[in-house]
C-alpha cells in the first residue's frame, strides 16, 4: 500500500516539476517519509508486547508475530530505499528519460 501512494505521489510531483524525475522523487519521498514511519512504527510498537510476553500460550503465536514486526521493518525500509531507486532506473530505461544522457 505504502509502494502504491509513493508512485502516486511520484506521478503527482512530475506533473508539477515536467520532465525532471529525479526531483519528483525527492520531492514524494521526502513527502510520504514521515507517515509511512508513522504507521510502521505504530504497527510495530503495538505487536511489541504481544510478541515479547511469556504468558500461556505465547509460546505459539509470539514467533509469526516476531516476523510481523520484521516484515513491517523491512517493507518500509525497502519502500522508502529501493522503490525511488528502481522507479528511475525503470524511468530511464522505458519511460521519459529514455532519450536522455545519463547521469
């Protein structure tokens, strides 16, 4: 979902910045930074608990939610670091920037 509203945004800032990719980029990430940490950190903090309890029966469920949390660190890592990343190297190769030098 967080990839989805990143290239939304992307879209929206190259509309408004033309041509030029690389500043839509910073312009999105720099935009969706703070709420996607938000609801990461959020999502995380509240499995937290559950996952570090020793309670009866935690035995069980504690493991997938220790991979929860890991997998909600890694997306939004990956979403914010590899997606931007990926956007423009897939933006000069197919897209607009396919004429153009690079950088």
């Amino acid at each position: 979902m967080d990839g989805v509203l990143l290239i939304t945004y992307i879209r929206q800032a190259r509309q408004k910045h033309g041509d030029d990719a690389q500043d839509a980029i910073i312009e999105a990430v720099s935009q969706r930074l703070r709420p996607v940490l938000m609801t990461a950190l959020l999502a995380s903090l509240g499995l937290l608990p559950a996952a570090l309890s020793h309670a009866i029966g935690s035995d069980t469920s504690a493991p997938s939610r220790i991979v929860i949390i890991g997998g909600l660190i890694s997306s939004t890592l990956l979403t914010m670091l590899l997606l931007p990343t990926l956007y423009e190297l897939a933006d000069r190769w197919f897209g607009a920037g396919r004429g153009r030098n690079p950088r």
